[in-house]
C-alpha cells in the first residue's frame, strides 16, 4: 500500500493568522476520507496544499510520491481531481454538460477546436450514467440545478483517471432529493475498489457517504483527532470541533449530530 497525501508539520500563515497550524497527516491508496470542522477551520486550504494549488508556508507535502517544491506542479496537478466552488466558478454558463465533463481531458474549461478521441468520448458517458447526469448531456450548465452541477463537477474532477479525488464541499447548498442524489452517488464511488483515493470535505456529519473510512477533525487551523471513523466519530471529539456539546449516533450507516443543551427559561 502506498502513502498519497503525506504532510509533515504544515503551517500556512497569511499575516498574523494561521491558516492551518502544525498539521500532520497520512493518506493511504485505499482510504477515503472525511474533512470535518467548522466555517473557517482551514479545510479549504488544507484542500488547496493536497491538491497541489497552494503551497505551505513551512512543513513538507508529498503527494503520490512527489515531494511539492521539487515537482512540476503542472505534472502534478493532472493526478488529482477537484471539485470545489472556486473551480466551480469558472465553468462557463453556456457550456454543455457533456463538454465540461469531456473537456477535463485536456485541462481546460470550453469546448474549443479539440478533439477528442473515442476513448475520451466512452469515458465521458460512462462518467455521466455513473453520475446520474447522463440525461443532462446536452443542457447547459447554466441551467443545471446545485445538485445536478455538483454531480457534473464530480464526473469532471474523475474525467482524468485521477489517483486521488478532493472533494471541497460537494454537498453545500443543496435541497434533500440533490443530497440524497449526491451522497448515494458519492457512497457508491467510495465503495468501488476502483476508485481513486477519495478526500471530501463537509461541515455536516450527516453528509458522510457510506463507504468512507477515516477521518480528519479540524478546528482553528489544528486537528483535533484523526483516524479509522469508528475510531474518532465520537461526542468528545464532534463536541470538541464546534465547540458545543453534542452527541452523535449512527443509524443504517449514517451518521447523526445532535446538541444537548441546558433548558434557558426567559427571564
Ligand atoms: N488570504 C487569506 N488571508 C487571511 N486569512 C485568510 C485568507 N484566506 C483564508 N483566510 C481565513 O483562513 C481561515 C480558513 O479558511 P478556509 O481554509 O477557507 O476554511 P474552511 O474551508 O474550513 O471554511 C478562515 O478564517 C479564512 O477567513
Ligand atoms: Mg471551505
């Protein structure tokens, strides 16, 4: 088994603020990942390092091998898939769903003068029926709803063959059918031997698809425990990370988050 994700003591500090504090963290090929903390946490920049889009102020990343600072990032960034809101915004609206899945094979947003062979062309499909999308070949993406958008970004970020898949909050904002949609696409992906070594990022523990092996709690830039999920998915940690007491439980292989608070009669 090989490490993909290995950060050795990461610090990033933008001013007097520290983005992410002292993180250490492995990523075995087999694992899929949860990212879990609050607004703010640094999971996002956490993202960007592992995905080869930032780099730390000090500590040392390796990323399928290679040590970041000593590889072409441009190599580099072709292995990992992404889908994040910054990503996001930069899909053209008029682009059709088929062409913003396809076009990732050559790392670029709009369909323009490629071509694209056969085998690019059943990989997009079997992108889109895996998706659940395959309906939405040919409407724009501009007219997609969240939930149908986030399943394109996903297809997109899986286009490259990519040997580690991050997920920045692919369930934000969506109503319950796009969730639902979502996760059990998402469950399915992280079951499938297959697959890439999967990161996704969520502040709701009832966003975990099933099928996830670890996880990371972040808070204020630091971990606040990191492991096997039956292992770290406790009250004390979940309470620890937002900062309120909670308790949680798992039904059918989801996860629940619910706070105990004191009763407060007005006064
Ligand atoms: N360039 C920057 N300079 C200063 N602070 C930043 C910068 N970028 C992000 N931040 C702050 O760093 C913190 C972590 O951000 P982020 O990684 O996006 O958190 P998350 O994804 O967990 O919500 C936030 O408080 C954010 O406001
Ligand atoms: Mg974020």
């Amino acid at each position: 088994m090989s490490t993909v994700i290995d950060v050795s003591d990461v610090t990033v500090r933008r001013g007097r603020s520290f983005l992410l504090d002292h993180v250490t963290w492995r990523v075995e090929e087999t694992d899929r990942w949860v990212v879990i903390g609050p607004n703010g946490a640094g999971k996002t920049t956490l993202m960007q390092i592992v995905s080869a889009h930032m780099f730390p102020t000090l500590g040392e990343v390796r990323l399928l091998g290679e040590r970041l600072g000593a590889v072409d990032v441009f190599e580099l960034r072709p292995r990992i898939g992404v889908s994040s809101a910054g990503l996001a915004a930069h899909i053209p609206p008029e682009e059709t769903v088929g062409d913003v899945v396809i076009s990732a094979a050559y790392a670029v947003f709009g369909r323009w003068r490629e071509a694209y062979g056969a085998i690019d062309e059943t990989r997009a499909e079997r992108l889109l029926s895996q998706m659940r999308i395959d309906h939405l070949k040919d409407r724009r993406f501009g007219t997609l709803s969240e939930g149908e958008r986030q399943r394109t970004q996903v297809a997109r970020a899986l286009m490259t063959d990519p040997e580690l898949l991050i997920l920045d909050e692919p369930t934000a904002g969506l109503d319950l059918s796009g969730r639902e949609l979502l996760l059990a696409t998402l469950s399915e992906l992280a079951l499938d031997e297959t697959s890439p070594t999967t990161v996704m990022v969520t502040h709701h523990v009832e966003e975990i698809p099933a099928g996830i092996t670890h996880a990371l709690f972040l808070k204020q830039g630091r971990i606040v425990a990191a492991g096997p999920l039956e292992q770290v998915m406790t009250d004390d940690v979940l309470s620890r990370t937002f900062d309120l007491p909670l308790k949680i439980r798992e039904t059918d292989g989801r996860w629940y988050a619910q706070a105990f608070l004191a009763p407060r009669r007005a006064l």
